[in-house]
C-alpha cells in the first residue's frame, strides 16, 4: 500500500502539502514541535486512501515528505 512520511524535522508547517493531498490526508495539527520551533503536518491514513501520487512530496519546498509505493 502506498504511504507518506513526513520528515518532522525539516517540515516548516508551510501548509503547502494539505491542500495539494486529493484525499485529505495530510493534516496540520499543531500536536508538537519540532527542533526548529515549528509545528510540522501529520499524515493520517486510517482507510489506506494514499495512491501515491506524489503531489504532496513535489509541492513541498523543504523535501520532507517522502513517499512510498
């Protein structure tokens, strides 16, 4: 099954992955910090709907989001 991971350490909490996911899977949350200060997206896939399409991983400027198919 297709899924994200989000690499919490480089994420900004730029927001720019939430509305690029056509299934809402990437949220922002604001459950923790990270080391930078910020708060990072939380990827939640409890149905298994992530296709794999990437869309989030290219609209993010940072590179932390790594997708696996």
């Amino acid at each position: 099954m297709p899924r994200i991971e989000v690499i919490k350490e480089s994420c900004k909490g730029c927001q720019l992955c939430v509305p690029a996911c056509p299934h809402g899977l990437v949220l922002f949350t604001k459950t923790e910090i990270n080391q930078m200060g910020y708060y990072p997206v939380e990827y939640v896939d409890p149905e298994d709907k992530c296709t794999g399409c990437m869309l989030c991983a290219i609209i993010c400027p940072d590179v932390a989001i790594r997708v696996y198919k």
